[in-house]
C-alpha cells in the first residue's frame, strides 16, 4: 500500500461513504477529514484510512490536515456557509501545495444561476480553475439517496413530496458518483476536466412512486406541492430557512426540466451501466418498509 497523498472530506455522507468503500476495495490509502473523533471511530478499522481531527473553517487544523497531500476530494453540505467553507478549505490546499482537487459539484452550476445551491458550485469551481490547480469537477444531478429523507413518509403514510410537476430528472445513484471519484483520485487523465453525472433514464416522481409501488409491493403516491406548501412542509421538518429557500429554487429548476438530459459519463468512466432506480429501491429497501 502506497503513503497516503490523498485527503477526502465529507467522508461520512452519501457520496463519502461509499468513495471510502471504493477507495478500500482498491487497497488505496487515504486521510479522512473528520469534525469529531466519534465520527473518525466509524472508519477506525480500516487499515487503509487515516484520520485527521479538524473542519473546514478552522485553518490551524486544515493545514495539519493537509500536509502530504496531492489530490484531495471536496464536499461538503449544501448549507448557508457552504461556499464560504469550500472556499477557504481551495485557499489553504493552494498554499500548502496540494496539486488536484476534486470537487463534487451539482449539475448545471452557474454564478448567475437562479439556484443558490447552483451558484456557489460554480464560485467554488472558478475560484479552483484562478489558482491553476488541477481539477475535477463532478457535477452530479439528484441523488437517488436523497430520498431516503422520505423514508419516513414512504415507510407510514405511502407517500413523498416534491414541487416539481411531471417534468422529469435523470437522478444518479452516490454509488455512481462515488466509482468516478475514486477514479480522478487514483488515475490519470481526469485532470481539468468537468464531468456531468446522471443516471441512464430520466423519469417523472410520478414514475418513481410507481417503482416504488412495484418493488416495495405497497402502494406509494408522488404529493406534488406548491412551492408554498413545500415552504410550509420544510419548516415543520425543521429545515433551516436558507436550506429551505434552496431546496426550493432546486425543485423549481427541476420543474423547468433542467434537469432531464441524460449524459453517457458514468458508462464512459466506468465501464458500466448506471444503477438504475429500481435497483437503488431494491437494494435500499429496508430503510423504505
């Protein structure tokens, strides 16, 4: 096993979690940015993973975090200091020397998007692409492990919301996305390059309740909202306001169908297929019954 030159955040999420198992099935070496020891124990067994204790605002633990380190993975939650973290965390790896980032992205980022979320993938990237660092941007759309938020709803009452209409998304499984990172991270010839990640269909959330239906054997109904009744439902989930806000312009780009194109990238990087969604419901299927 090589010395460890590779830094991955948000290694406790959907994408992280399942970029740690590529990354160990590869016998790949790696460091792990945590926030807590606790969530540093979660991986302790691993032979290939290394932990480093710190965050992305405070710098002294960055800096430690990031020494020896030549391509470092870079996600973190779609919060109101998202942008501001990711830029600082671009900031440091530049001055420590680190070569390559690869960022997890959201398809159609753009500084002059309507999409807050949209818009600080795209600050993030062109701030990457001023320093001249390496990059690979992966812009993902919806992740089919985004719906395990409505697992509740799906479990006890038969259903999941939205505000989107009929338009149609082609979302992508983290597994996908996690196969292509650990890609850029490990191989050559992913560097400076942009990749839009989708699945291999795009279907309407009416579609997916019926795949629901027919794998879970119970009826499931897609409830679509208002954009103000979607305000509304949020807030009583107890989402923060600027998340709500995002979420909200996220399914309003959705509905315009901006998200419905279907691009060949995980067949090109991978070699394979992209999961289907009946198969992501199939193999979640215990967080849904």
């Amino acid at each position: 096993m090589k010395h460890t030159n590779l830094l991955i955040t948000g290694a406790t999420g959907s994408v992280g979690t399942q970029l740690v198992k590529k990354l160990v099935s590869m016998n790949v070496s790696f460091r792990a940015l945590v926030r807590s020891k606790e969530q540093g124990d979660l991986m302790a067994g691993l032979s290939q993973a290394e932990m480093a204790v710190g965050n992305l605002s405070d710098n002294e633990s960055l800096f430690k975090a990031l020494q020896g380190i030549e391509k470092a993975f870079l996600l973190t939650n779609s919060s109101e200091h998202a942008e501001q973290l990711q830029l600082n965390f671009v900031n440091q790896a530049y001055k420590v020397g680190v070569k390559h980032i690869v960022k997890l992205s959201q398809l159609a980022a753009d500084q002059d998007s309507p999409v807050r979320f949209l818009r600080y993938h795209a600050v993030v990237e062109n701030r990457i692409k001023e320093l001249g660092m390496d990059y690979t941007f992966l812009r993902a759309n919806l992740f089919m492990q985004g719906f395990a938020a409505f697992s509740h709803y799906i479990k006890y009452e038969g259903k999941f919301y939205g505000s989107l209409g009929s338009a149609a998304v082609s979302a992508v499984d983290s597994r996908d996305i996690a196969e292509i990172a650990a890609k850029a991270l490990t191989e050559p010839s992913h560097e400076k390059k942009t990749y839009t990640i989708t699945g291999q269909e795009a279907l309407t959330h009416f579609q997916m309740a019926e795949i629901f239906s027919r794998v879970l054997g119970t009826k499931i109904t897609y409830v679509d909202m208002s954009p103000e009744q979607m305000h509304g439902a949020l807030t009583v989930a107890g989402f923060p306001e600027w998340q709500i806000g995002g979420l909200i312009e996220d399914y309003a780009h959705y509905a315009r169908g901006e998200a419905s194109q279907v691009f060949t990238t995980v067949n090109d990087i991978t070699g394979h297929a992209p999961i289907r969604f009946e198969q992501f419901v199939s193999d979640y299927k215990k967080f849904f019954m």
